[in-house]
C-alpha cells in the first residue's frame, strides 16, 4: 500500500474494510479457541472494561463483551457530550437503550453512571503489529487513552486491516494487544506480556 499520509491511509483502509465485510459476510468478531486464553487472562484482571458499539463495517466486539459480563465485569461504553469533550465511559449492559452521541455512534443514556475503565477495548482503522494504531482522525481515543495511562488497550479489527507501518505522532499510545478475526497479537511493549 503506497500511502503518503494519515488521511490517504484512512481511506484506503475503509476501502479495505469494507469490502472485507461485504465479502465475507462478517460482523462480529469471533473468538478463536487459540484466544480464549490470553483475552480471558487480560479480561480477568480488569475491574471494569470499557467497550464500543460499532459503525459501520467496525468489528462488532459482542462476543468479547459477553465474555467480559459472564467473568462480572461491569461494561462501560464511551460517551461524547460534544464533538470536542473528552470521552467519558458510562455503565451499559447489552442490551440497555442507547442514544445518539455527536459523532453520530450509539452510546449509553447520559442518566447511566460515570466509572473508570482500567482496560479499553477501541476500535481501529488501521494497525501494525508494534501496536500502533489509526483511527477516524478525531482524536477521541487518543484524549481518552491520555488521560488513563495505565489502562489496557485492546484493538479489534479485521485481519485485512493490518498495514506494516503506521505513522505514528508523539501523542499516539500503543495498544498491549490486538484481537482479529484471525489471531491475537502482542506488540513488543505490550505490558500484557504472557498473557
């Protein structure tokens, strides 16, 4: 892929993505026998895990999210109050109602209550396998994971969205760990490591 910069990339990867999808058929993730392990591992040292309702052709992290309230981890959902607020996480179980965030995704009511995830599971564009990411350019999670360093960060993608190199800002934090539909990788500074 000869991409020059971050918003040449955002597009392809859409693409990609995209068409992966269509072609296959898929929504949700699903979690291979070889992951269990580690996802169950890095689920069961969390006190409270934060997660996301998917737009589009996103990974649909359901599963994980089951996997996450049978261990008795209350999920918590990200939530905009305005387009540039920083993301606050409120308590959701599947199946609650949502509404309509400002950036156009579902999100707990705003009557839900307010807590601290210590590991957040995002969504991504793009990826590469020293943890980098690239999301939809609006710097949400890059604020939110600022704001909570010592929080696990977990990525759900399609394989298809891997790319050797993302161009990485000084601002931009590494994940412990990505989840695809075809394995779970452990960047070298993942602090999940053994997991």
């Amino acid at each position: 892929m000869s991409v020059q910069t971050k918003a040449e990339l955002r597009s392809e990867l859409r693409k990609i993505r995209q068409a992966f999808v269509k072609e296959r058929l898929l929504k949700t993730i699903p979690i291979a026998e070889t992951v269990i392990h580690p996802l169950n591992r890095a689920l069961a040292g969390a006190r409270v895990v934060a997660s996301y309702l998917p737009v589009g052709s996103e990974a649909d992290p359901h599963d994980v999210m089951a996997l996450a309230q049978n261990l008795g981890k209350p999920l918590v959902l990200p939530c905009l109050t305005a387009r540039e607020a920083p993301l606050v996480f409120r308590f959701w179980t599947m199946g609650d109602p949502t509404e309509t965030a400002p950036g156009g995704f579902q999100q707990p009511l705003s009557s839900q209550m307010i807590l601290e995830p210590d590991l957040i599971i995002l969504p991504m564009l793009g990826f590469d396998h020293q943890g980098n990411r690239i999301g939809q350019g609006a710097g949400h999670y890059d604020r939110a994971l600022e704001l909570r360093p010592s929080a696990l960060r977990i990525g759900i993608a399609w394989s298809v969205q891997e790319v050797y190199a993302i161009p990485a800002d000084p601002w931009d934090v590494p994940l412990d760990a990505i989840l695809t539909e075809a394995e779970w990788i452990l960047p070298a500074a993942s602090r999940l490591k053994g997991a």
